[in-house]
C-alpha cells in the first residue's frame, strides 16, 4: 500500500458536494484522514484527503471525483509503504 495526498477543489456550484462526501465515505476504509476549508466568499470549497491505499484505489477515487462537474482534482502518491 502506498500513502498519497488527494485534493479537491469544488468551484461555484456546491451542490456537488453531496456526491463528493458519498464517494469519499465509499473509500472510507482507506481514508487516513481529511479536512475542509470552506471559503464561501470566492465560491471555492477545498478538501485534502489523505489515502492509504493501493494506486489502482487511489486512481479509481480520483477518477471518479474528476469527472464531477465543478470539481478539480490532483494526486500525489508517495514512495512511502505503510
């Protein structure tokens, strides 16, 4: 398993936000951890998303996060076994 970074990026429209929470809580069980940074005056709402996982896990999230409309995703997986 490697450990990687996912961040995602939700702009203007919110209402994607459900389905972004439903897949998240999908990989749940390789999720280390994760936080929100709302900023609700430019319309921009951030999720970091650390992973623990497989990278054929890993690309399935992301892939599946960066065909969401108003949804920007990036990934970085470590070297770094755990």
């Amino acid at each position: 398993m490697k450990t990687g970074f996912i961040g995602i990026i939700i702009e203007k429209d919110r209402s994607v936000a459900e389905t972004v929470n439903k897949l998240l809580s999908e990989y749940g069980d390789h999720i280390c951890g994760r936080m929100g940074l709302p900023d609700k005056e430019r319309g921009v709402y951030v999720i970091s998303v650390i992973i623990r996982a497989d990278n054929e896990v890993i690309s399935a999230l992301t892939g599946k996060l960066g065909r969401l409309n108003n949804v920007k995703v990036r990934s970085a997986v470590t070297d770094c076994e755990m």
